[in-house]
C-alpha cells in the first residue's frame, strides 16, 4: 500500500524521553506528528509530512531553524501525557522548545504544511521608521514596543523569542539607532501599549537579556487574565488542558464581565495556571446552559467545567463575598465539588441537628445544582455539534 509509513523516505527525527528536550530546545522551529501506528490517518500523514519536511529543508537547511519530528505515543505514551495529546495524528509547533497553545489544523498536504511553516518563520516584529507612527497603533491592539540602539544586540535577539511566540495574542513593534533614541534616555526599553486610547503606558523594568522574565512580563500583558471562550477557539482552549470557571453574561453585560475580572484578580490570582478564567456569551451558548438548567434570563450565571461535569456557583451576587469565588474554585480542586455532584453535601455541611443518615436516605439539594448525568460528559463545545 503506497501510503504505508516508510522510515527511509526522510529525515522525520524520532523523539524519544532521552533526546526530546535537547532537540526541541536547540530548535527555533519544531513540527512534531503524534501518531499511533495503528491510526490509519496517522499512516495517511506520514509521506505527506515527509515530502513537507523536504521541501522546508531546501529553503531552511541549517538544522537547528526548522525540525520535522515524530513522537510514536504507543512507544512513548509518557511524552504524550506530557502535551495532553489524546487523538491520533496531532500535529503540534515549538519554539525553542515551548510548546505552541495553537496546534496545526491547517489541510494535511504538502503545500499547505510548507506554508504553516514559512509564516512561522516570517518575523513577527514590525520595523517602526518614524515614532509617529506609534501614535497611530490601533489602541483596540495589545501592543509591544521595543526601543533598541541596534538589531544586532542580545536584547533584541530575546525580544524576537518573545515575539515569536506571542505574536498570535499581541503586536510587536520595534524601533532601531537615531528613530528610537528619544525614547532610549536610559538604554534599550521596551513598553507595553493597553488597549483604549486613554489607557497608560506600561514599562518593562527588568533585565532585557533575562528570556524567562521579559516573557513573563509580555505573557502578562498579552494574555488576558479572563479570556472570551467562543465556538472558534474552545477547542484549543480545551487542549490547554486547565478546567474552566466561566462567566456567561449577556453581550453588553459589561458590568457583571467587570467585575467578574475584579474578583478573578481579587481572589484567584494564586490559581492562575490551575484553571482558565473565561467569559461566554449567554445567546450563544444558550445549549450548555440548558445542561446546567438556566437559560440567558438567568445570567449572569458563574460555572466550573472539569471536562468530566459542570458546576454551578450558588449566586452571582455572593460573588464579592470574600473568599467566596476562591472556595468555589478550591473545593473543586479537593474533589468536594465532584462528591456533591454525586452524593449531596458532605457530612460536614449539614446544618446543625440534621441526622446524618437522612443525607444517604434522601439528600436535601446540593450546594452546586445536579447537572447532567453521571456518565455524561458535557462541556461547551458539544453545543457546536448539536446545533
């Protein structure tokens, strides 16, 4: 069969636990199928990526610029789990061997994958020539504007790392030599640019040269705290592989989305990197609030998706009560959220003199509503293929 994978075709390096992080990490570019063997498509995809993978050498011949490797997750099921990878081919992107949020779902041909990799390749980083220009950006942007006396310096080149890897989520900007210096009075200088055209200037004032703290600092700034989850990217948010504690509130609730993120930064700071603070709009994600027995007259509505359940938040004006957000969010860490869901409050919560054989004979209602069925799994993203 011609489409049987051939190991002899090309140079695909094969990952493995002793020399994954050495080859992504020396790596400004790395493509990686995640296959199975057994998957016909994974089979489909293995001349395909092959023939890529010539093709981009041709154009990228030094060895560390672009990579094509594979991971065979049968043999490697421990490299799988480390990048949540759960179906069969996945293609995902590195940079410097971090991994990209946005994996490839570009057509599987040749001329398609050889183009993904040539816009990975093109510089992310527009060249200002006058700072009049500055005061032209479009303020509705996240922007990132770095002053430097020359290109060829090691500030820029770490700003560049930056860049390649944010640029999905901001614009980056750069000046050079005698069009940057009035806003170099103390060396190079990078700022960051809110959106609103009234919001202030925010200014980096670490080292420059430091990669894990200027990303830090620009992921910060470029990555909203509570993001928007819709139909177009709730796939990929999934794949980021947190739970969600979302909002969903009308389109022009702007007041509830305010302080939804004021308590969000209040309270949850610490969990961040433990769960994913997004807001939904109530119309359009009419079905999932079904499941959860409310509809767009209810909201705001405050809710955990595990990916196994979804739980509901008591009341959306206890939301200010201190601590009250942030128990919501522990206790779905220490599994109480997940008893309830299936047994009624723990023992512990039942008001003072209530027998507590009456819990298992007849459960008063859960602090968290009852939601869809045990063995049904429901998230946000089943509503776009119900519709």
């Amino acid at each position: 069969v011609s489409w049987l994978f051939n190991p002899t075709r090309s140079e695909i390096t094969s990952l493995d636990s002793g020399n994954i992080d050495d080859i992504l990490n020396n790596a400004d570019v790395a493509l990686v199928n995640f296959y199975a063997d057994w998957c016909r498509f994974s089979q489909m995809l293995h001349p395909i990526f092959e023939e890529a993978s010539n093709v981009i050498k041709e154009e990228y011949p030094d060895k560390n610029q672009v990579v094509f490797a594979r991971v065979d997750c049968d043999q490697h099921s421990d490299i799988a789990q480390r990048y949540r990878i759960s179906k069969y081919p996945t293609l995902k992107l590195f940079r410097n061997g971090m991994m990209m949020k946005r994996e490839y779902r570009g057509q599987r041909s040749v001329t398609a994958i050889a183009d993904y990799i040539r816009q990975q390749k093109s510089n992310p980083i527009q060249e200002v020539q006058d700072l009049e220009e500055i005061s032209s950006l479009d303020r509705s942007r996240r922007n990132i504007v770095g002053y430097f006396e020359q290109k060829d310096s090691d500030n820029y080149r770490t700003f560049e790392r930056v860049a390649n890897i944010l640029h999905d989520d901001c614009v980056f900007l750069s000046a050079f030599g005698a069009v940057s210096k009035a806003e170099r009075f103390s060396g190079d200088n990078v700022i960051y640019k809110p959106p609103g055209e009234n919001a202030p200037d925010m200014v980096y004032l670490g080292s420059l040269t430091n990669f894990d703290l200027i990303y830090a600092w620009t992921q910060d700034k470029c990555v909203p705290l509570v993001r928007e989850i819709t139909f177009e990217n709730g796939e990929e948010l999934t794949e980021e592989g947190l739970p969600f504690l979302i909002l969903f509130h009308m389109k022009d609730d702007l007041e509830s989305l305010e302080k939804f993120q004021q308590e969000v930064a209040r309270q949850l700071i610490s969990e961040k990197g433990t769960i994913n603070f997004l807001h939904a709009d109530c119309d359009k994600f009419r079905h999932p609030l079904l499941h959860i027995q409310k509809t767009p007259a209810d909201c705001p509505v405050i809710a955990i998706d595990s990916f196994r359940h979804m739980y509901v938040f008591p009341d959306f004006s206890d939301l200010s009560v201190p601590g009250k957000l942030k128990q919501f969010v522990l206790d779905l860490h220490s599994g109480k959220l997940h008893r309830e869901f299936h047994h009624g409050p723990d023992p512990t919560d039942v008001a003072p003199g209530q027998p507590i054989q009456d819990l298992a004979s007849s459960p008063p209602e859960s602090s968290f509503q009852k939601l869809a069925p045990s063995e049904h799994r429901y998230t946000l993203l089943r509503e776009k293929d119900e519709l």
